[in-house]
C-alpha cells in the first residue's frame, strides 16, 4: 500500500492546481483587446497621416519641367 500517499500527494496537488487555474486572471479581456487595438490603430493612422503629408510635400517639391533640361 505504498501507493496510497503518492496518490493522495497527486490529489492534492491536481486540486491545487485547479484552484489557482479558477482563481488567477490571466490575459486580457475582450473589452481590453478592443482598447488596445483601437490605440493602435489610431497609431498607425497618426502615423501615416504625417508620412503622407511628407511625402506629398516632397513629391509636390520635384521639378517636372522638362524645357530647362
């Protein structure tokens, strides 16, 4: 019967396991990732917006006149 205190010592430790599975908060929740998201897209928008305007600037800046060549 030498058994029977390695299954107990697996018991106990299987139901410790479940209980600190049921009582951790792990991750985030959905309403966390739909802020996280809407931060990041408002990143990459701000971001692009000024890419954009530099590359416009730059591109308006270019000389396509030809009859100086």
């Amino acid at each position: 019967m030498s058994s029977q205190p390695t299954l107990q010592f697996l018991m106990i430790m299987l139901r410790a396991h479940r209980a600190r599975l049921h009582n951790e908060e792990r991750g985030a929740t959905a309403v966390e990732w739909v802020v996280i998201t809407a931060i990041l897209v408002a990143i990459a928008l701000a971001v692009g917006g000024v890419l954009l305007k530099v590359i416009k600037g730059k591109a308006d800046g270019i000389d396509l006149d030809t009859d100086n060549i």
